[in-house]
C-alpha cells in the first residue's frame, strides 16, 4: 500500500517503505518539462537524495508516457530565460548523477529531447515494449543539451552514438535492450510492478556501498586503469571499516539474507 507523502500538480512524489517513487503528471502533454514541473522536480531530487530513510528512487512519468522533453509551447527553447532554465534543468540531472543512491527510470511511451536525458542520468532504466528513447533535438536544428552527448556514446559506443544523435533515431524498447540502453523491457501492465521490484532489491543493499560503486563508476568515465584502482583503494578501505561489511560476513555465514544499516 503506497503512502502519498508530497502531491504537486505537476509532479507526484509517493514512497513505499525505503523506495521513493517520482512521477511526473502532466499526462496531456506528455509530462513535457514546464517551469513549474523543472521546479518541482528540482526539490524533490534534493529531497530524496538527502533522505537517509530513502534507499532507493523510482523517475517516471503518468499517462502512458515519460517526458516528451521540454514544453515548446512555454517558450523552453526561447526568451531571455532560456539559460537560467537549462540551468535548472543541468541541476536535475546533476542531482540525480551525484546522489548516493540508485535511481531507477521507468520508462512507457516516449522519453524524447531532455526527457531522454532525464532517463539516460539515472543509473538503471526498465522500459515497456511500447517504451522508446530518442534524441529528436536535430529534427528542429538543435543538439543535445542534458547531457546526451556524454551518456549515449559511453552506453553504445561511438558509432552508435554517432548515428542516434545525428539522425534523431527512435530507439525502441528491444534495440534499447539489445544495445545496453535498457536494462530490463516489459509489457506496460507489468512495468510499475517490474520498477517497484527492482527498487525493493536495491534497497536492501548496502547503501555505503552502493554510493560508492555509482561514484566510482561515473567517475570511471575519466582518467585511466590507475586513477580508477586508486579509487576503489579508496572507497574499499572506508568500506571495510563499516558495520554493514560486519553484517555481510555474518548473515553470509548464517545463510540468511543481510540487514544493512547504511553505517
């Protein structure tokens, strides 16, 4: 039984026990990023990320849909504002890479523009067979602008990448399991129940060490095989030092499943 603990407009936060579940609700039109709706998302990444009470965090959006990108008919791509609004944007998706916990998209219908983006940011991604990925920006003259030319070539390669920017390919849910963009695809009555699952598995994992396996490999994305051994030096030092690696040993030696405290 899920427990609403914030309603917006524009964006529904709800939790079920250690899983947050994020929806944004403007199904009309195709939950498209609107002023209010990058404002409301904005807090509640914050929100959920600071949370130590949340383990793990479900994006999606209501209505058969996940983000049609940003609003066009609110003026997104125009106007003097335009910056300070790609900006708020850039902190959502900043959010979502910087926070020390999982992030889930859970994704039916269209995540097209920034709303690709919005599901490229997460660390995990369930699509339903009607589910598709695009980065449509060069069908009206522009690029990517949350992040796709980073994510895209380092999930497919280059090549790929090359190919789906440039033509505004629609990839869907099959071609984005196949080429590693999806991480599961599901039939869409199954997709809620299917996010909900792996969020509940996420959540009984370590969360010391979760944050620090997502750090080190976004951060793995620089440097070299020395800088990323020195970092997992790092962090497995500060981990073997946690009461969840005394924890592990012992459920592991009772054959039990591990209660992690996250200290």
């Amino acid at each position: 039984m899920l427990r609403r603990t914030m309603e917006d407009p524009v964006l529904l936060v709800e939790r079920e026990g250690p899983v947050a579940t994020l929806t944004l609700n403007r199904p009309s039109s195709k939950n498209a990023l609107n002023p209010p709706l990058i404002s409301a998302l904005g807090d509640a990444v914050r929100s959920v990320a600071s949370d130590t009470a949340i383990r793990a965090v479900v994006l999606t959006g209501a209505g058969g849909a996940f983000c049609s990108g940003a609003d066009l008919k609110e003026g997104l791509i125009g106007g003097e504002e335009v910056g300070a609004r790609l900006e708020e944007l850039h902190d959502v998706v900043r959010g979502i890479v910087r926070a020390p916990k999982p992030f889930l998209a859970a994704i039916d219908g269209a995540a097209v523009g920034f709303g690709c983006d919005l599901a490229l940011a997460c660390d995990l991604r369930v699509l339903s067979t009607r589910g598709y990925l695009q980065e449509i920006f060069v069908k009206i003259g522009l690029m990517p602008d949350g992040g796709g030319t980073f994510w895209v070539p380092r999930l497919v390669g280059l090549g790929r990448a090359m190919e789906y920017l440039m033509l505004g390919t629609r990839i869907d849910a099959a071609l984005a399991r196949e080429v590693g963009l999806a991480n599961r695809v599901v039939e869409p009555g199954e997709l809620a129940r299917a996010a909900a699952s792996v969020g509940a598995e996420l959540s009984k994992g370590p969360p010391l060490a979760l944050a620090k396996i997502k750090q080190a490999v976004r951060e793995g994305f620089t440097g070299g095989i020395d800088d990323a051994l020195a970092r997992e030096k790092a962090n497995q030092l500060e981990l073997l030092g946690s009461e969840d690696l005394g924890e592990g040993v012992m459920a592991w030696a009772q054959r039990r499943e591990p209660v992690f405290k996250g200290k």
